[in-house]
C-alpha cells in the first residue's frame, strides 16, 4: 500500500531519520519504478551532470547541498 501510494513506510516507522536519508529514499523509491533502459539513461546523465556540478562547486560558482 505504501508502494502504491508512493509514501515511504519508513518516515511513518522511523520519524527521527533526516532529510537526506529521506530524499535517498525518494529517489530509490523513483528509480524501482524505471525500466533498465531509462535506468541507463538515468545513470549517464546524472553522471554528467554532477561533473559539471563538482567542477562548478570547485572554483565557487554553484553551491552544493
């Protein structure tokens, strides 16, 4: 039911978690519902996307969570 409804069981069990387990939890949660060929596509453009993001972060012009 949980699945279904696209609530993460664990913030109804487990209150105390924080965010960023929340969020890693809300992308699995997305990610079990693709196909392995946008899975593939997923994982190359994330890929690029945090190089870009990292190098950006280096010399001070994007900030990071």
């Amino acid at each position: 039911m949980f699945r279904f409804l696209g609530i993460d069981a664990n913030a109804i069990f487990y209150p105390e978690r924080s965010d960023v387990d929340t969020m890693l939890n809300q992308f699995q949660r997305m990610l079990a519902g693709c196909t392995g060929d946008e899975l593939e596509m997923l994982l190359s453009i994330n890929r690029e996307i945090l190089i870009h993001t990292r190098r950006m972060d280096e010399v001070g012009e994007v900030e990071t969570v």
